[in-house]
C-alpha cells in the first residue's frame, strides 16, 4: 500500500515542476462561437496594432469561444497571424487575444508567440485549454 501512495505523490509533485505557466490562467473551457464580421474586425485591428508592419498582416485559422470569468463575459479567440518582422522576414505567429463585448468590445492581446518553439507550445496549450485547439504546435500546422 506504502509503495502506490509513494509513486502517486511523487507522480504529482513531478507534474506541478514540469508544468509551464500558461497566458490564460482562467482554466475554464469556452462555449465556441461564430466569428461575425463586426468581431473579426475586432480582433484583427487589435493585433496589427502590435505588429511591427500592421500593413502586413495576413490572418490564418481563428477560432472563437465566449465564458463568464469572475462575472464578465468574455470572448477568446485563438488565431495565427503572418506578417513582416523586419525586412523580408515573415513570420507565422499564434495569437489568444479577448474581448470584452460589455466594456464597448474592448480588446486585449494576452500573448502573442514568434517563431520560437516555446511560445507556439504556450499559446497552443492556453489554447486547447478554452477548448480552442487552432495548432498543431509539433508541426506548425492549422488544425
């Protein structure tokens, strides 16, 4: 009896060290939605304002999903976006953003990855979290 016990606590102390903190904290799955033009319109004004050339932007695969967080609704959408990085260097970049349709359908960019491995494993895993699976983040391929 001594022996499973063992291995089940050292099997979860493992787990809580290997974890990697995620953008969205929130831990509750989205109810997923259809993004309307008006949203869609949203959201990609909001990210090209952090895009070093907003002129760029070229969006892939969004996906959207509302929840009740904390008493606010929200929206979350997971998405890519390709644009120029610096002079002939264009990037694929996953993105979760939210809205807020109370507060005037104001937006927030949670986190927005680059070309790096680590960052398109974050956003992916927030993502699939909400229930809002856009990648494939072994093959940095849209679902």
């Amino acid at each position: 009896m001594r022996k499973p016990v063992q291995l089940l606590l050292v099997t979860s102390l493992y787990g809580c060290v290997a974890a990697a903190p995620r953008p969205d904290a929130g831990d509750q799955r989205v109810n997923p939605i259809p993004i309307s033009l008006a949203l869609e319109e949203i959201i990609t004004s909001g990210v090209r304002q952090h895009l070093p050339d907003p002129a760029s932007a070229k969006f892939g695969t969004m996906l959207a999903g509302e929840r009740t967080l904390d008493g606010r609704q929200e929206i979350v959408v997971c998405g890519t976006v390709s644009a120029k990085a610096s002079p002939g260097v264009h990037g694929d970049k996953p993105f979760i953003a939210k809205v807020y349709p109370e507060a005037a359908s104001s937006f927030e960019l949670v986190a927005m990855g680059d070309e790096a491995e680590a960052a398109r494993l974050q956003i992916g895993g927030s993502c699939r979290a909400a229930g809002l699976p856009t990648l494939d983040t072994d093959t940095k391929t849209h679902l």
